[in-house]
C-alpha cells in the first residue's frame, strides 16, 4: 500500500483514468470529506456509475477496495478538515462530547426506525425455527450480545463467530431459518459472502446496517439503520455500537411482548440456571 497522498495521487494520475473513473474522481475531489461517510453504493449514485465502476478506480489507484480508499482519504486530509467546526464544542469536557455522541446515536437510530419493518423483522424471528445473529470485527460483539438477550428467553437463537463456520452454517439454512446480519457499513467481504450463501439456500435474510444502500442490503429481506456517523479511522467506534444496541434491544422488548407469557415464564427458568453463580 503506497504512502503517498491519495488526493495527489489522484490528481497526478487524472489523465489516465476512464471517462467512468474520472466521474468518480471528480465527485472526491469536489466533497473530499463527504466521500468518508459514504458507502460505496452512496458514491456510485452520487456519481452515476455502478459499484463496480467505483472498485475499479480504487484499484487503479493500486487499493485492495473501497474500505482503504476510505482509510487512505481519511489520512491525507489535513486535520483541520476532519474536525468539528463548531468552536463550542472544542470547549466541552471530554465525558459531555461522549454522552452527546452516544445520544446522538440513540436518537438517529430512532428517527431513521421504520415501525413497519420493525414489526416485520420481530414477525420474521418469531415464525423461524432457527434465528442467526451473524457480524465480523467489532459488529460480532453486538451480534453476540443480541444472542446473549434472546438466549433469556428462547432456544432459537445462534451466533458463530468464526467466519468460516458462519459460511457453513448459512449454506445449511432453509426457508425456515433467518439470518441476522450486523453490519456498520454494508460491504465487509464475509458478510456479502454469507448473504450471497443464505439467499442461494432460500434462508430469510435481515441486517442492521448504516446505508440503506450497500451490497449487503441488496440480499436483505428487512433492513434496519442504526445512526452514528463513522469516518474510517473511528472504525468500532462505541457511538456506532450504541446505535446498533438500541435496536437489538427494541427487538428484544417487541419479540418479549409479542410471546409475554413464553417468554416471562423462560425468563425465570434461565434466571434461575444462573443464580447459584452468584454471591
């Protein structure tokens, strides 16, 4: 991966790229800092090519793929450019800046919650035998912690961590099992794999994901945003997990009200396999 400064590098190899490829540049360019909260199907439609177009110019650039492009631009922008312009906010305590950007969170995933596909995502694990909550990286923990609240109070549920396994698992899946994707950005290669696997399986497939457009919600039945915005080097960022937390737990609560006496009665029967462990 080259040290260079990708908006220079951009600059210096314009005359080479595509008509297609300079569209793209031109838009990153023009919104250098936009670009870093972009997925990649949000740049494509800003620029009016396709996905594929978009992966073809970070490759010309000699890059893996979008995700280091978004790194690379994140890095070369100077760092007065990556931050809050706001002089108030500069002012304010480290641990109020913390509490605003985790409400924040809470309150956009709020604001960007469908109570239709709400309802649909609860109906969809209730009727399925088998429910999989699947993510990589720091969106695995909220897929286990998603396991970990449901497993109070039903059996169905499941969550591999190994990516491998989770690839497998997916191609054993049938209609009558769904699988639960977490995933910030929509396009981290092993989620796409494992979609692309449950869909060919007949699997139900949802997400909760920031875009609403992105390769992973192209397999999904229902999709869910969470809020917080996340620029490349905040990757695994704790306002982006609170978002996504918000929403496991509002499922947990519909899922326990829709079954309230199944539910309540094994509640106190996992309840009580644990209380013995404690002092």
């Amino acid at each position: 991966m080259s040290n260079a400064n990708i908006v220079l590098q951009i600059q210096s190899t314009y005359n080479q790229l595509t008509r297609t490829e300079k569209k793209v540049a031109d838009y990153v360019l023009q919104n250098k800092n936009k670009v870093l909260y972009m997925s990649i199907t949000d740049l494509a439609d800003a620029c009016k090519v396709g996905d594929t177009s978009v992966y073809r110019f970070c490759r010309t650039l000699g890059l893996d793929g979008y995700q280091q492009f978004k790194m690379k631009l994140s890095i070369s922008l100077p760092e007065h450019e990556l931050l809050d312009e706001e002089d108030e906010e500069k002012e304010e305590s480290t641990a109020s800046r913390i509490m605003e950007s985790h409400m924040n969170a809470i309150r956009e995933s709020y604001l960007l919650l469908s109570p239709e596909k709400l309802d649909r995502l609860v109906e969809m694990i209730d009727e399925s035998e088998k429910v999989y909550f699947f993510g990589i990286g720091d969106s695995l923990l909220t897929a286990e912690e998603a396991r970990n609240k449901f497993l109070r109070i039903t059996s169905k549920v499941v969550c591999l961590t190994d990516p491998h396994m989770q690839s497998m698992a997916a191609s054993m899946a049938t209609e009558r099992d769904l699988i639960v994707i977490i995933s910030y950005s929509g396009s981290t290669k092993d989620n796409i794999h494992v979609a692309k696997i449950a869909k060919r399986a007949g699997a139900k497939i949802a997400c909760i994901t920031h875009y609403k457009k992105s390769p992973l919600t192209a397999y999904s039945d229902v999709t869910l945003l969470c809020g917080a915005e996340e620029a490349p080097l905040e990757g695994g960022s704790m306002s982006a997990k609170m978002g996504q937390l918000y929403l496991i737990d509002l499922l947990y609560q519909e899922y326990y009200a829709r079954n309230y006496e199944k539910s309540r009665k094994n509640n106190k029967v996992t309840s009580s396999a644990v209380v013995e462990k404690l002092y």
